[in-house]
C-alpha cells in the first residue's frame, strides 16, 4: 500500500521554504532598495567632494553590517558616522602597535608617530559626540566634531612632509578616515538642506 502526502501538508510545507528562503536572501545582503540608496547618496557625496572616490563610498556603506536595513539617508548618516569612529579606533591602535614593535625608528618618524597617537587618541571621543550630535539632529555641532576629525588626519599626514624624503606609514588609513570624514560630511549637509530624503 503506497501512501501519498496531502495536499493539505504539501502546499503549507511549499510555502514555508519558499518564505524561508526569501526572507534569507533579503535579510544577508543589500535590497534593490538599499544598494539605490547608497549609490545615489554616494554619488551626490563625489559631485559635492572632488576629494571624495564615488567607489570608496560604495563600498565602505555596503560593507557596513547594518546598511542592508538602512532605508533612508539619515540612517545612512548614522552609518557613515559610525564607520568613521571605528576607523579612528583603530587607526589609533594600529600606530600604538607600530611604537611598541618599532624600537629602532627614525626619530623624526617616532615624533611624528606620537603627535597621530594623540591627534587620533582626541578624534575618539570626538567621533562619540558626532554621532551624539547627530542623532539629536544637532547638525552644525556634529558638522563641526566630524570636520575636527577630518583635520586630525590631515594634520597627522602633514607632519611626516615636514621632512624631505620622510614616507608615513599612515597614508592609507588617513586617507581612509578622510573619505570617511568627508562622507559623512556630505550626509550631514544633504539632510540639512533636504531633509531625509536624497
């Protein structure tokens, strides 16, 4: 005696999967919705900053955890921020282990070393109030702490030029926390001027 399923189990098990695989697909990874999103906010961020790469933007927002559940640029914002501080942490850590491993540097370099340790050591806090800032919708006084850490890094890349054939080994992750900065910034101005909308 052969048995058959029921169609009364079948179809209820079909949707089921089909449900399961879906929300799977749309929970791991960027929506249509989300990738638009941050596309057209980078792009109106590389119009509005020369200095700003439309593909770093890209793909540090896609990167970021929680940008799959960003539905507006204000979200966005508070991603951007959020990337930024962990940037500077640790871009911080990564120079404290470059002093501790390195005893026999150039003391020029070891200088200039100490001076990031503390420009990047002030940007901590200063990113923490950003976001701060930013979350209570006090945009001039986040627009101010992120512009404070974007001159943190440039100020800590100018001090290794400060001597004829010196290279920092910081360049990239100044750069970085640069972009990042500037990312931000351009959110920041988007929302004041527009609201959350692009």
């Amino acid at each position: 005696m052969r048995q058959t399923l029921s169609s009364s189990f079948v179809i209820p098990l079909f949707l089921f999967i089909f449900f399961f695989f879906v929300s799977i697909s749309t929970s791991h990874g960027l929506t249509a919705t989300n990738d638009s999103l941050i596309r057209k906010t980078c792009k109106k961020c590389a119009q509005s900053d020369p200095n700003l790469s439309y593909n770093f933007c890209v793909t540090s927002l896609q990167a970021a955890p929680l940008s799959h559940c960003a539905n507006d640029l204000r979200q966005l914002g508070n991603i951007s921020i959020t990337l930024l501080g962990r940037n500077v942490t640790s871009t911080r850590s990564h120079i404290k282990e470059l002093l501790k491993k390195q005893k026999k540097m150039d003391p020029f370099v070891r200088s200039c070393l100490h001076d990031c340790f503390d420009l990047y050591s002030d940007a901590i806090p200063t990113t923490k109030q950003a976001l701060q800032d930013y979350k209570a919708k006090h945009y001039d006084d986040a627009n101010i702490d992120v512009s404070s850490v974007m001159d943190a890094t440039t100020t800590c890349e100018d001090g290794f030029k400060e001597k004829e054939g010196v290279v920092s080994p910081l360049t990239k992750r100044n750069n970085d926390a640069f972009m990042l900065s500037a990312i931000s910034l351009s959110i920041i101005n988007m929302i004041r001027l527009n609201g959350d909308s692009i």
